[in-house]
C-alpha cells in the first residue's frame, strides 16, 4: 500500500510527485460547490430523486472535500429512505492522522468528518465498503490506479466528480481506458464535471458520447469543463462475462425468506432489515447458531495473500468491513473484543508472508521474537505477524445483538426443515419430508450452509461439509498471561470465565457433531507443539463439535442462483474460446440466491458477503469489485467445467 507523499506548506497538503495541492486553503468549500455540486445539479436533482439511490463516481477522493460537502446537501435536501452511493478512486490514499488534519480546516463539515473518520481504513489495495449516517450514504473507496479499478467497477453512474491532479502532472488519470470506462457507466442524462479544460480531456469525453461544454472556472482557474452524456441506449455495458452478470431482481415487495439461522443467514437478514425489509427466517435446528456459528468463541482475522487474486482482495476487503459492522452493532464491545491477534509461522506460505507480505501499521506487522512476546503475553521467542485491529468474537452474543436489533421486522422459525423448494406461479414452495408446502416465498436466500446441496437447483456447486472440534480447558496461572488470540495449526483464545477455547479439527465430508476423544487429543496436541506443558488431558472441560460448508476454492458462495441446464445450452462451447460479447446473459432462477461456503472463517467473510447479497437483491449499486463478485459467483464451478469441456 502506497500512501499519498504529503508536505505541509502553511496549513495545506501538497504533493511533489504532482506538483500540486489538493484543493484551495483559501476557498476549498466553495471550489467544490462552484465546480462539483452547482455544475452537477446536484441540489435539484437530489430533491427531485424518485428512484431509491443515486450514484456518484470521482477519481481521486484526496482529502475526501467534494464527498463530506456532497454528504451535507444529500442529508439536507434527500429523503431519509434513499441511499447515496459514492464510489472514488484513489491510488495513494491519506493515513487516517493526515486526513484528520486535513479535515479540521473545516469546522463546518467536523459532524460529517467525524463520521467518516471513525470509520476510515484505507491499508489495502481494492474495494473497501463503508456504511454511513444509518445507511443514508454508502461509501466505496476503490484503493488503487484508475486504469485498474474503473474497469472492475459495476453501477449506473448519476453524475462523475473528474477530480484527478491536473492532466499535465497526472495524465494517468486521463488515459482513454479512464474515458471507455466512465462511458461504459454512464447512461442518459449522466452528468460531469472537473476542474480541467485540457482540450485532450474535452475531446475524449465527447468521443464517448458527453455533450461537453467549457464553462467559467473558480479562483485562478478561468474556465472549467462540464457535460451530459447523449447516448439513448448504451450498450457498452455488456459484461466481459456475461455468464457472472446479475440480472435485475424484478418486483420488490420488501419480503424476503431464508432458509438458515447462522451467521451467513442472520447476518443476510440485518443487511435487508437496514433496507427496509421484512425478514422471515426459517431454521431446522432449536435454536440461531446451531452449527459453527455457536461456537462459544472465535477469532476475527484476515486471511492473507502474496498474489494478487479476487481471493485474496475479498478477504481483506471482508475482514475490515466485519470490524466496521461489529463497531456499528456494539460499540461498547460487549459481544467482540478488539483485542488484536497474532498469526504464528507455523507453515512455509505463512513464513514467506512474514518475511515478504506488505507492511502496514494498522493492518499488520511483522514481529520479532522479543516483540511477539511482548503483545502476546506469554513466551512464544518467534517471528510472527501481528493483526493490530484483530477481534475476539462472541458468536451467539453477535447473533442474538443482530437479531435483537432487527425486531419486528425479523421473524425465526425453529425447528423446521426444509427438504425441497419448487418454483411455480413466481413462488417459491418451500417442502418438508412429507413433501408437503410448509411456506412460500417470491425471494428466497439459502443460507442453510453446506446443506443447500441437497436441493436440486444447488447440485453444481462445489461444496463440502468439513467438521469442526473445539474445547475447552480450564485457565492456570500460565495460560492466564495470553492477551491475543493466537493462530496456528489451531488457534487459541485468551482466558475468558476461567476458560480457554481452541481448536478446531478440520474433517471434510463428516457432518457427525458427536464428541470424539481423539480429536480432543489432536487438538491438545496441536497447543503443546507451541506450549509445551500449558495443558493437560485433565484441563479439557468441554468440547463442542459442528459442521463447517467449505469450497473447492475456499471462497463463499454468493449471490444470483443460475439455470443449470439453460447455461449448459448457452456455454457448452465456451472451450472454444469465442468472444465474450457472443454470449447472452446468464439465465437466472427468479428469485432465489445463496450465501454459503463461509468455512473456517466466517467471521471474517459473512458480513461482506450479505451487503453483497442485499445489493444484488435491491438492485443497488455492488461494493465489491467485479472480480471479487466473479469469484464468489454460485455459477463459477459449472462454468470452469464447460471451459474445460468436463460438461
């Protein structure tokens, strides 16, 4: 991660490797009025808005200055059901000390700021998610080169903020993938604005299709560019893979039914609730969490990556969005505890990440053995990788904070399960053993873990049960030092109620739960290779074993549900290797969606995946990364065996 390279001149931040500023000190406010809000309509627009959101895309965020005044005007001047969604690009962000400084020259803006600013991470590279003002703005900071995420962006931009350094310090930034791109987001009456009256940058956006006008500038700019797109139907939207394109979710009642009263299942729920859904929850067991959701303790971790993969993006991306979440549900930490955590090199992959993984001192540091010793609390005498922000995780506290939150508008049934779901009359019947309709739906969500194999419409996907053993051991005067979580071939939990939790076994296809003693002995084991003598046989005082729902590739299963046989007939030749754009559309089942897969670390990959899924199922914008949505797309194990013609 490579963050901006500021100096300090009288108060305002300058760049040398642009050799410019990042706004006016003088005037920075009414620069962006004059150039962003006033030639983008926006006061008028967001008064007369009747759709349920509205889209804005900037290159460069900077400071963040054109998003906090856009904010202001959008709480003033919005309706309180509709959403601002502000996607911006930024390649070398702020740290979290510079943009405060940055902001506090504006003291009318300090409400605003400090929304932000509680929230604001920016340690990785890729799409990072932030929910603001009780959901009345969604922020997407696309942390990275333009040239790069642009093109892994998906919504329908209202209006662009043009805002990179100038054309003749950055040209980067005004590249012609920048102008395919903003076409290909753009529909009829999107708006633009930008600072610049480059005559190159004029012409560029008039070949893709923006009536552009050069307007009078602010302060010592004399004149200014602005424009509206004039293409009726633009078709450049068209995905590269047409067989990952989400397909508009139809009629909306504001109902929605899950099968499933785990994390992945709950936490869909809380990110409809939040949209104005009414939620019906359906769970086979007695009660939430009954799998490795109810394990009594978890540890909150990213998983890292030396490539650069979707894999690796939606984990990090994932694992700073649940710290976001979990702060917004319980900020006094009663259900979580940011302790920190501490990754041990207990594999070749992990040592390499050690040595060579990026340096970031609100995402991770790499220790020295002294130093491992210091934050941990106990003599470990490794190097190792410490997670700053890192979080124990209560998982039925969470539950039961999330369901608790959501009221009235959330409705569980236990002790109910389905066998078999049908579609007829644009329903969804949902069928016990007897084969007989005990509910039905228009959008239904199978969050039902590694069980949604066992409907029909969910054959093709890649899954597996893996079981899962913890225990329990008393504390002693030893282990009561641990102050973080610690992985390894296990983990380990600090003392909490005089007790430690770790684990876990890791069994693929055993979905039993009974309690096996030689797994306990494994997994005391796995303690005693790092702690020699810390526990004994006679310490365990508890177990408790669960099924996990785990991938070929270890990534969830998330969003659209798709018609098996009709993409066999509209790919079967896809090993040919012909053009994309000769391909249509996915066909989707009407209504249903998954979200599964979450494995081992869940806690870590749910939050994410249900805003992704709750998205997808408003027909919001997406706040993740197209090739982060590919990745974790329901379909992609089907279609990788018609690319390899295993179909």
């Amino acid at each position: 991660m490579k963050y901006a390279n500021l100096r300090w001149r009288d108060g305002q931040p300058y760049n040398p490797d642009f050799d410019d500023v990042y706004f006016s000190i003088d005037n920075g406010i009414e620069e962006t009025e004059h150039v962003f809000i006033y030639h983008n309509q926006l006061p008028q627009r967001f008064i007369q808005r009747e759709k349920a959101h509205f889209v804005i895309a900037e290159t460069g965020f900077g400071s963040g200055l054109n998003f906090l005044v856009t904010v202001r005007h959008w709480l003033k001047l919005s309706e309180p059901s509709q959403v601002l969604h502000f996607f911006s690009v930024e390649n070398s962000p702020f740290t979290i000390d510079d943009l405060i400084q940055a902001q506090n020259l504006w003291p009318e803006l300090s409400d605003i700021a400090r929304q932000l600013q509680q929230q604001y991470s920016a340690a990785s590279y890729g799409f990072h998610s932030f929910d603001l003002f009780q959901g009345r703005v969604k922020l997407v900071l696309m942390i990275g080169d333009v040239n790069v995420m642009l093109p892994q962006m998906q919504a329908k931009v209202d209006a662009w903020f043009l805002d990179g350094f100038a054309p003749g310090c950055n040209a980067d930034m005004w590249s012609e993938t920048v102008f395919s791109h903003i076409k290909r987001l753009s529909s009829e009456n999107t708006t633009f604005s930008t600072y610049t009256a480059a005559g190159f940058v004029r012409r560029g956006l008039i070949d893709v299709g923006f009536d552009v006008s050069k307007v009078a500038g602010t302060g010592n700019k004399r004149h200014m560019l602005i424009g509206r797109y004039n293409i009726k139907d633009n078709m450049t939207h068209k995905s590269i893979q047409p067989w990952y394109e989400n397909t508009p979710a139809g009629p909306d009642n504001k109902k929605v039914t899950i099968i499933g009263a785990g994390l992945a299942g709950i936490s869909s729920a809380w990110a409809l609730v939040k949209r104005g859904y009414q939620v019906e929850v359906i769970e086979a067991g007695s009660h939430s969490g009954a799998q490795a959701s109810g394990n009594p303790q978890g540890i909150l971790m990213p998983r890292l990556s030396l490539q650069d993969s979707a894999e690796a993006e939606f984990y990090t991306s994932a694992y700073f969005y649940a710290l976001r979440c979990l702060q917004l549900l319980d900020e006094k930490q009663n259900c979580w505890k940011q302790t920190g955590g501490i990754q041990l090199p207990c594999s070749e992959r992990i040592k390499k990440q050690i040595e060579n993984y990026p340096q970031d001192a609100s995402f991770v540091q790499a220790l020295d053995a002294k130093m491992t010793n210091q934050v941990s609390g106990v003599e470990i005498d490794k190097q190792a990788h410490y997670f700053p922000q890192a979080a124990c995780v209560f998982p039925k506290k969470i539950l039961q904070k999330m369901i608790d939150e959501m009221g009235n508008a959330l409705r569980i049934t236990y002790n109910t399960k389905v066998e078999s779901i049908d579609y007829k009359n644009q329903q969804w019947y949902l069928n016990n053993a007897e084969n007989e309709v005990i509910h039905q739906a228009s959008c239904l969500i199978l969050a039902n873990a590694w069980q949604v194999k066992q409907f029909k419409q969910l054959e093709h996907i890649e899954l597996q049960p893996a079981r899962g053993q913890i225990n329990l051991y008393k504390s002693n005067q030893q282990s009561s030092k641990l102050k973080v979580p610690l992985s390894f071939d296990a983990y380990l939990m600090p003392e909490s109620n005089e007790q430690h939790v770790s684990g876990a076994s890791f069994v693929v296809n055993d979905s039993n739960t009974e309690v096996r003693t030689e797994e306990s002995q494994r997994n005391l084991h796995d303690i005693n290779r790092w702690f020699t003598g810390w526990f004994t046989e006679g310490d365990i005082c508890g177990a408790r074993a669960s099924v996990r729902a785990v991938t070929s590739d270890r990534v969830p299963v998330v969003g659209q549900v798709i018609d098996k046989q009709q993409a066999i007939r509209d790919y079967a030749d896809l090993h040919k290797g012909k053009p994309s754009y000769q391909y249509p559309l996915a066909k989707v089942l009407s209504g249903l969606y998954v979200n599964t897969g979450h494995g081992a670390r869940g806690f870590t990959s749910a939050f994410l995946s249900s805003e992704l899924l709750a998205a997808m199922i408003c027909d919001q914008p997406l706040p993740v990364s197209n090739r982060v949505g590919y990745a974790l797309h329901s379909s992609r194990f089907l279609i990788r065996s018609l690319k390899k013609r295993r179909v």
